[in-house]
C-alpha cells in the first residue's frame, strides 16, 4: 500500500506558479519603492509599474481555476480549497486598491507565506496505519477495549505503585551505570531505548538515563554527592567550570583517548582543555554559515562574495536597494582577521597585539564605515521579506528556513562564512562556534564506573549510534530536531542537500572554538562593551579595546592566582599552555568535492 500524489500534481505545479509570479511581483515592487512604505506618497501603480495590476489580476484568476480543479479531484471542498479562496479574497482585495499596494508591499510577502503552506500541506499525505489483523474467515476480530473488570483491576495496580518511591529505581543500583542527560524527554527516552538495544548487550553494562531539566541543578548535586556518572547535553561552558574544580575526568588519562580526539575538529575541543587535559567530549556543534537568496542576487547582479572585500563592494549596491547584510558577532569575524583572545600561557588577553587591533577597527568598521545595522531582531524575517537577501546565520536558520518559509523552496542557498585573503592566495575562514547550541558530554570525577563510562561515551559518540540517533530523532519528531552532531562520519549522512551540505563541510574545516581559562567569562562582556563605546558612543577604537584589555586582565589575573597559576607577586608559576590550531582540519577532505 502506498500513498500517490499523481492527480495532485498538477495543483501543486500551479501553486507553485503562483508564488514564483508573487515573489517577482514583490521585487519588482521593492525596485519602486526602495523598501520603503511611504505613506505620504501618492501611486499611480498602473503608470507606475505597468503590467503589475493586470499580472495580479491574472494570478487571481489561476488560482481560482486551481481551487476548482483541487475540489474536483478530492470530490468536496477542503480545508486547502479554503485556504485558497482566503488568498483570492486578500488578492481581490489589493486589486480594489490597487494604488495602496505600495503603502504596505509586506502584504505579498504574508501571501507568499499563506500558498507555501497550503502547497505543503497538499503534498505531505502520509499514510498512517496502527495495525493489521490477519483473522481466520467466519471468525470475529480481537477486542480493541478492555473490560470492566481489566481496568478496575489495573486501576488498583496503579494505586499501589504510586506509594512507591520513584527514588527506589535503578539510580540505587550500584550495577547501572547513570547516565544524567540535559534535554527534552523525546531525547531521553530514545537514547534509553538505543542503549537497551545496543549497548547493554554488546557490553554487558546497564544504563539507566535520567532527565536533567536544568544543568544548574548538576552543582547542588555535585554538593550532595549524587551527581551522576555520566553527564549528557552540558552547555559547552559547564565542562571547564568543572575541571577547574576537580569536578570531572581528565578524559586524557584514557589510553586510547586519541583515537576518541581524531574523530572530531581539533578546533572543537578547545572549551573542554585545561592543564593539559581533556574534560569533556565535543557532543554536536553548531556553528555558522552565510545564507543568501539567489533572486534577489541574481536581479542585483550580484554574486556570492568569498572575501570580506567582496562584501565590502557588494554592500553600496544592496543598500542602494534599500537592503543590507546582517550585523556579525566577534566569534565569527574577529579570529580570521588576527585577532588572539589568550596568550598561550593563559595568564592575560592576547588582544594587545598590533593584529587585535586591526581586526577589532575591522569589526566597528562594518557599521561605522560600511553602514551594515549594528543590530537585527529576526533574521529569518528578514530574510524572507528580502530586506537581508544576504548574510550569517547559525544552522537553526537553516531549519527554520526549510520548515517556515516554503515559498523560499529553490531560491536560496547557504556558502561558507567570507574569509580574508592571505598573500599566497587561500582563503583564511576561521571562527568560533554559537556556544548557545554547543553541548558536551563528561564523566563526573566521583563516579566509581569510570571505565564503564568511558566505554558508554565511545559508544555514544560513535558514527553509527551518533547517525542512528539522528535519524531517528528526525523521522519521529521532524525536521526540526535535526541532530548537530559533532562527528563529521556521521553528520554527513543525516539529509541535508548535497550542495549545502559542501559549504557547511568547507566552513567545518575553519572552525576554531575559543580556548577557555580561570576569569574567560570577562571576555564576552568586555569586548561588546567595546563595540558599544566605539560604534554608538563614537570613541576611538584603540581606547575603547584597551580599556577591555585592562578589564579582561585583571579577572584573569585575579582568578588564575586563585588556581594557582599566578603566586601571589603576580608571577606566573605554571602556564596553561593553551593548544595553539593553525591550520584547517583535513578529516573533512574525504567528504568534500574536488
């Protein structure tokens, strides 16, 4: 049995028509306003713009003829058929006056928006069965509902069990490994499932996998002496507040803990090192690319910039168009062009060197002297509207991109972050990662299994159990749970686009995760109070960075002699040696195409 959609096909097609002819009707009418709803202008839009009413009008008509067509292949109105008679409604409406079209053009956008999701509601027809009965001829089927007395008889179970303590489990069991993870009960529930299938049997080790509905809770358990054996989902800056603390393994003391490193970016490791060791393991990664709307680029005659000279060039145009490219955050622009946030010992900020500022300038110049928005409240939006036809966004857009805004579906692409040329010609991409979606795993140092949560974190980190959960989670619960693993072996057979999936590998092999130290927390506040100063309170770019050195100093100063590191003249006794990464990671190389 399967589900066609072959008398269907033909609506979609026209549906999709539908929204081609509307976006083109939105640039066009983007060209003759510039982007601006002025309300104190007054149109002649058939003058105007000539051939934009009667197109409009012409749309109307087709969707007309294509509600009818859907009704007689379904037999009956819909919901869909519905929908469609609100569209030719909103258009109707416009075209009664249609010289105030210009006064809100947001209005094809929201139109765009109404098709796609009617189209995608028609073409996603799963076809869903509970169960077969295969019964003998002449004989009745099984009963579906239990009896009176089957759930009087349950009832009085479920009584009874509720007097017992939920404590009283598993996580008592000094036989079971337990394993802490920090995200929804879906994720739970499927990883207890995988290890039940998988794990416990291939290792004859039991797991139990609870829900941590917050990962401040993993500090007062810690106190008490409960906290778990294995932690799951950590944000990427729980694993060094730990280590500094004695609070998690050293991941390093492991004997083949490098064959675990050689699997993931070297530059993904890099909030997880301290004194010389390892305390966590990379568990996804989520970092950013350059999206771009090919029609958009396409009318400008514009193409996608590799460089940050390329955008610089490309910038008059877009805003001469009423558009712009996003606002970009340090941990994307500042590492490629020089700047160092840490000196390698770790005993002060690497930002007092010639290169840091320069690329700092480089930063505040981007609205300074290039009058890119010094900030955006929704990408997404403005993407789809076409007022950012260009610019970085982390991968959650791309998803929402995908799922959100199907009347974009072809017209828009993704590439790597634009990098700075070197005088040999490469192209130098290097950044950091949005630590808000960067999460690890850890075993915690009071474990007494450390060998058997070492072996669970193998497992767990694995290709085919990292891609097996992906997957899973996805075709469960959808698009959107799509599992930013941080082992490329199994990222690259989740289904992304072929396309896409070549710029985000060709961003991967940049990435460079900023190194942590005792007081680093000072770092991000610092160097945005330092943007504010320079780009809206107008002070000179060297003073404003210097007056971040000076801060960011003195914390880290004060808590490395607090760990030690620093005596307490304020000499430095033992450095952090810090991993230096000079070069792109090669273990993409066998993914990507020549």
């Amino acid at each position: 049995m399967r589900v066609t959609q072959a008398p269907i096909v033909p609506i979609v097609d026209e549906m999709n028509n539908a929204m081609e002819t509307l976006i083109k009707l939105s640039a066009d009418l983007r060209t003759l306003t510039g982007g601006v709803d002025d309300i104190n202008r007054t149109w002649d839009l058939k003058k105007d713009l000539p051939g934009f009413v009667e197109q409009l009008e012409e749309l109307n008509n087709k969707l007309t003829a294509t509600r009818e067509l859907l009704i007689k292949v379904n037999g009956r109105p819909d919901a869909i058929s519905q929908g469609l008679v609100t569209v030719s409604k909103d258009i109707e409406t416009l075209l009664k006056y249609p010289d105030e079209i210009p006064y809100d053009a947001g209005r094809l956008n929201k139109l765009q928006g109404k098709l796609a999701d009617l189209a995608k509601q028609l073409s996603s027809q799963p076809l869903q069965l509970d169960r077969f009965f295969i019964v003998p001829a002449n004989q009745s089927f099984p009963k579906m509902e239990a009896t009176i007395s089957e759930k009087i008889e349950g009832s009085i179970i479920n009584f009874f069990n509720s007097f017992v303590s939920s404590k009283k489990s598993d996580q008592e069991d000094g036989q079971v490994l337990n394993v802490w993870m920090n995200r929804g009960r879906d994720y739970v529930n499927l990883l207890q499932n995988m290890a039940d299938e998988s794990f416990t049997p291939q290792t004859g080790i039991k797991v139990k996998v609870n829900l941590l509905k917050d990962d401040k809770l993993l500090l007062l358990m810690n106190a008490a002496g409960i906290a778990p054996d294995v932690g799951i989902g950590l944000p990427h800056d729980t694993p060094f507040d730990y280590a500094i603390r004695n609070g998690v393994y050293n991941l390093k003391q492991f004997p083949d803990f490098e064959e675990m490193y050689d699997q993931f970016a070297p530059g993904s490791w890099m909030p997880y090192y301290y004194d010389g060791g390892y305390y966590a393991v990379p568990e996804t990664q989520a970092f950013s690319v350059m999206f771009y709307r090919k029609d958009i680029l396409k009318n400008l005659g514009l193409s996608v910039p590799d460089t940050w000279d390329d955008v610089y060039r490309m910038l008059p145009i877009l805003q001469q168009n009423e558009m712009n490219f996003t606002p970009v955050e340090h941990s994307i622009f500042l590492q490629m062009h020089g700047l160092e946030y840490y000196k390698q010992d770790g005993s002060r900020t690497g930002l007092s060197s010639e290169k840091s500022f320069e690329a700092f300038k480089a930063w505040t110049e981007l609205q300074n002297k290039y009058g890119i928005d010094q900030r955006s409240d929704n990408f997404v939006q403005h993407f789809r509207d076409g007022s950012y036809p260009i610019g970085i966004a982390d991968l959650n857009a791309y998803l929402q991109l995908s799922v959100a805004a199907p009347e974009l579906n072809g017209v828009w692409g993704v590439a790597p972050i634009p990098g700075v040329k070197q005088e040999d010609g490469t192209v130098v991409r290097w950044t950091g990662g949005n630590g808000g979606d960067q999460f690890a795993s850890a075993i915690f140092k009071h474990t007494k299994k450390p060998q058997e949560s070492w072996e669970f974190l193998k497992w767990w980190m694995s290709a085919d159990v990292q891609e097996k959960y992906g997957t899973d989670l996805e075709t469960l619960n959808g698009v959107t749970f799509r599992w930013y693993t941080a082992n490329v072996d199994a990222f690259v057979k989740l289904p992304w686009k072929e396309e896409d999936l070549q710029s985000i590998l060709e961003q991967w092999r940049w990435f460079r995760e900023v190194a942590k130290v005792p007081g680093s927390y000072y770092m991000e506040r610092e160097i945005k109070n330092a943007w504010t100063r320079t780009v809206i309170g107008g002070e000179n770019y060297r003073t404003s960075l210097e007056t971040a050195i000076k801060e960011v100093d003195r914390e880290v100063q004060r808590k490395m002699q607090e760990f030690h590191f620093i005596d307490a003249n304020g000499k430095l006794v033992r450095s952090l040696n810090l991993p230096v990464i000079t070069k792109p990671w090669g273990g993409v190389d066998k993914y990507v195409e020549k």
